[in-house]
C-alpha cells in the first residue's frame, strides 16, 4: 500500500473512531505582540493651511522613536505562525480546530518557531542602544524627543511576547449544538482548502500573469498538503473522502518523473478549477461529481495512416481485387455479383493536427 493510500485509509478510521469533536480536535490559540517604536505626543500643535489648530478633538500626533525597519519581525513571524496553524487546522474565532492525532507533531514545530523568535529578539534588545543612537543621528531635527520617549532597554524587551495557549478541548456546553459546530468547522474547511487551491493556481499556473502549459513536479506537494489537511479532519464531513479520493485519483494518473503537460496538465487543471471553487468544491464532497477523468486522446502516428493507404490501394493484399458479393434473392431465381476490386487507387489524406485541449478552458496557447 502506497503512503497515500495507506493515509486514506488512516483517515478513514480516524473518522469512524472520533466521530466527536471531543474525541477528534482540540482547540489552540497563540499570542505573538511586540512594541510598536511609537509614541503619541501629548502637547503637539497641528498646523493646518498655515493655520495652528487646537481641539479637544485632536489628540496630538505620533513620534516613531525606534526605527520601524528593524521591527519587521513581528510581521514575519505572525505570518510563520499563520502559516503553520492553516497547515495543521481550521481557524475557528480567534482559536485553532487541531486533530488530536498531529498535536505532537504540530508542538514540535511551534518550539522551533518560538525558540528562531527568541533568538532575533536577543539579538535586537542587545543592539537597542546602537540603533536609537542611529536613529537620533538620522533625524537630529527630533532627536531630542526620540531621547525624551524611547523606552528602556528593559521596558523594550518586556514588550515582546510568543505564547500558546494549551489544548482546550472540543466540548459543547449542550449535546445538540456540536452538529452545529461541526458544521461551522467543515464551512470554514472548505473555504480554506478552496482558497489554497485557488493561491496554488495562481502561483503555477502563470508566469508573468501569462499562463503556462506544463507545470513541473514540485506542484504535488500543495495537493499532498490539502490531502492530509481534508483526511486529519475527516470526521467533520462525510464529504471529506469524495475529494480526498479524487486528489489522489489524479495525483496517481499523472507522470512520475518530467514536467506534466498535455493531457496530463488538462486533467489536473480541470480538476484544480474544481477545488478552487467553493461552490463546485462543496458538489463534490456531496457525491454530485463535478470531475471525472477522461482518457487520453490516441495518437494516430504517420506510420499507422501509411499502412492504412497500402492496404485500402491493394498493394498489400491480392484479396481485394479477387473479393465479391453475391446477393441472391429469397426464390434463388437470381443472383446478382459486384465486383469490388478497386477500379482506381483510393486516395487517403492524413487526418488533421489534434488541438490542445487546454484551448477549451480559455487558453490561446
């Protein structure tokens, strides 16, 4: 059994033995804040058309004291955890659904994210002094206020905070609202999966915003990840293992090794629209398919249209010119022969060129 098939059917009791979320997913949340390097100026003066303006309704303007560049971390490692909860669950509030079952799993990569952020944050509080030093000297006009609002070294380092939550179980507070959660779980699952197929389709499926017509085998990876995401919450939706069973379908029909193109390409690309639609993608799930597999188109090659032309123009046969019909009437009174010896030689032409077929999906290639 291939590992694919082997986590199909992995999936499948998953689904039939937590067939709670109680028993199959827990909920996680994290908690990623960082200083700002601003501060609001009490006492600022807003000048307008030349004009200083004073209100109550003003509430003075902002001095960025530390320089923003070296706070992008922040930014980058939100994403990072984004990335690595979308990877593993479904967003649900301001919390995770996790499959129990990839709770080591998913552990094992938050310590790694949480220790990469704290050692780039050790290395931004011991460089806090040379780079508010820096700053003033690149702004000296305000370099006496970055001097007056700048934090402490100590109060900047306090303001950095990587936390998760612990695994907070799945249970509703009445029995029958867990189908309505469940629910809630599989809408947000697939608009998750539709939305990563459709990223996944502009990602490799255009160059330049122009579209291509092969695709090389990195591009599994995304639909393995989409896979295992659909089997590790299987049990939120029956539906699951209708597309579960389709990625693979296609997945095992393309070429092992090489680029995938052709009729390859058009079938994966047939079925990638299929995922990145909501809509389509949720008719599949409830078994009205919204893609099957066609063959691939047979190749009449030069070779097969020649041996055709020297069999039809008696040149590799005798029997054609020696062949007739008799045809004899009911009463065996009369008999009729036609000779169907070829009086001239027949002249085939050779079939056109196929198209690509990835003109039907609004590609001019």
């Amino acid at each position: 059994m291939s590992l694919s098939n082997e986590a199909i059917a992995n999936g499948k009791e998953l689904a039939e033995q937590n067939t709670s979320l109680k028993n199959g997913a827990c909920l996680l949340g994290w908690q990623l804040r960082a200083p700002c390097g601003e501060s609001t100026l009490p006492n600022a003066k807003i000048e307008l058309d030349g004009q200083k303006v004073s209100s109550n309704q003003i509430k003075g303007s902002k001095l960025q004291w530390f320089p923003r560049s070296k706070l992008k971390l922040t930014t980058k490692y939100n994403n990072r955890l984004t990335r690595t909860f979308n990877s593993y669950g479904v967003k649900y509030g301001d919390f995770t659904v996790v499959p129990t079952t990839r709770l080591d799993e998913l552990k094992s990569e938050l310590d790694g994210i949480k220790r990469d952020w704290q050692d780039e944050v050790s290395v931004l509080i011991a460089e806090y002094d040379i780079s508010v030093n820096q700053h003033m000297a690149e702004n000296s006009d305000i370099a006496a206020l970055i001097y007056k609002y700048a934090l402490s070294q100590v109060e900047f380092q306090s303001k950095f905070k990587l936390s998760f939550t612990k695994p907070l179980a799945m249970k509703a507070l009445f029995d029958d609202d867990e189908d309505d959660i469940k629910n809630d779980v599989a809408e947000t699952l697939w608009q998750e999966i539709a939305k990563e197929a459709g990223s996944v389709y502009k990602t490799n499926w255009f160059k330049d915003k122009t579209p291509v017509n092969r695709v090389s085998q990195k591009v599994r990876s995304p639909f393995r990840r989409m896979m295992n995401k659909l089997i590790d919450l299987s049990f939120v939706d029956n539906g699951i293992e209708n597309v579960v069973s389709t990625i693979q379908e296609v997945l095992n029909n393309l070429p092992s090794s090489g680029y995938i193109e052709g009729h390859s390409f058009s079938e994966l690309t047939n079925w990638l629209l299929v995922m990145s639609n909501e809509d389509t993608l949720r008719l599949h799930a409830e078994g009205k398919p919204q893609y099957s597999a066609t063959p691939e188109p047979e190749v009449i090659t030069h070779e097969d249209t020649d041996v055709a032309s020297l069999f039809v123009s008696g040149k590799s046969s005798e029997t054609a010119s020696e062949s007739s019909i008799i045809l004899e009437t009911a009463d065996q009174e009369n008999s009729f022969e036609f000779d169907l010896a070829p009086k001239e030689e027949t002249v085939f032409f050779e079939p056109a060129e196929r198209n690509n077929s990835l003109g039907d999906f609004g590609f001019n290639w």
